[in-house]
C-alpha cells in the first residue's frame, strides 16, 4: 500500500512539472523555456525537476507523446468496436477532434519543436501515428466496402481529414465565439461529406424510394 501511494505521489508530481513545463513551451517555445523558469513556475528547485525527469529534452518528449497518444486512443477505440462504420468513423472523427482541442498545447508544441524531440520519443511518436493512419484507413475501407463511402484513395482521404482535425492547434481558442461540442460536430460533417456519406445516403434512399 505504501509503495502504492508513493508511486501515485510520484505520479501527481510529474504531471504538475509537466503541466507547467507545457504552457511555458507552448508560451514561449522550446529553446525561450529554462527549467529555472519551470521550477519557478512550480515554486520548487531545479533539483525537484531533476528527481522526475533527466533534462529538458525528456520532458518535451513527454509533452510530444501525451497528444499523440490520446490521438490513437480517439481513433482505436472506436477501430476496435464492432457495429456500422460510418457510427465508428463520426465517433473518432468527434472524439479526435476534441484531443485536439483538450491538449492544443501538446500538439503545438509538438509541431513547432518536433526537431527537438529526443529520438527514442520521436520513433515512439512516428509508431503510434502510423498505427493511427493505418486504424483510420481501416475504418474508411470497411465503409467504402459496404458502400457507406465513396472515395479514389483511401490512403489520401485518411492523410486529409487526419490533416484537417490536427490543423485545428492553429486556429482553436478555448471560449471563443464557438462551443467545443459544435466544433467536433461540424469537423464531423466537413470529413463525413468529403467521404460522400452524406451523397451515398441519399442515392441509396432514392433508390429504396
């Protein structure tokens, strides 16, 4: 039990380095961030850090995975559920955008400063989005198989809508002039209708009419 406690202990404490590690680069990049200025935001000594993480590269690979991963997860949950695949595809496409959303700053910071990244955490990264390209390429072919989509290349239309939801880092503002809900139901529509699901529908509607 006691061994229990200490490693959850141990676990708030990396997340809160984390967490202020993150908005720093996120604020003011990578290379501008010291961990002097991590530890002050935390009100801790650098040693504290040091105890939890080997250097500042350790922890932008860690920043650099979190968003990844639960990018993965949005996608490999609803991969691995059985039922109709355009449900399954609506309900990555809601959930990945909302990751996007939830952890702007992991993405971003991956994005601007991927070439800081550690190379043990890059080929992490680049393993986790290839499993997340191959899911969603697997969801979109099960759909164009039971005739729910209609695309030339699946592998580009996975490419385009991935491309299109991680986009969102740049433009995304927490309370802007649009609900975060409204936001993943509207990417949902833009991916659904560049799939033709919406023109598939109604074609076999017509033709049941």
């Amino acid at each position: 039990m006691r061994s229990g406690m200490r490693d959850e202990i141990a676990r708030l404490k990396r997340e809160r380095i984390l967490e202020e590690a993150r908005q720093l680069f996120f604020e003011q990049g990578y290379q501008g961030t010291t961990l002097d200025q991590v530890a002050r935001r935390l009100d801790v000594t650098k040693p504290f850090i040091y105890s939890h993480f080997d250097n500042k590269a350790a922890l932008l690979g860690d920043i650099a995975e979190q968003g990844t991963r639960q990018s993965l997860k949005a996608v490999a949950d609803a991969h691995d559920r059985s039922g109709d695949p355009a449900e399954r595809l609506s309900s990555a496409i809601r959930e990945f955008s909302h990751v996007v959303m939830n952890h702007q700053a992991n993405i971003a910071v991956y994005f601007r400063e991927d070439k800081y990244v550690p190379p043990v955490a890059s080929k992490r990264i680049d393993e986790m989005r290839s499993e997340f390209d191959e899911k969603l390429s697997a969801l979109i072919e099960e759909g164009v198989a039971k005739g729910m989509f209609q695309t030339g290349d699946v592998r580009l239309a996975t490419l385009a809508i991935g491309g299109m939801i991680s986009w969102m880092f740049t433009w995304y503002r927490t309370g802007g002039r649009l609900s975060d809900d409204h936001i993943a139901d509207q990417m949902t529509e833009l991916a659904m209708r560049m799939l033709g699901a919406e023109d598939v529908a109604a074609r076999n509607a017509n033709a049941a009419g």
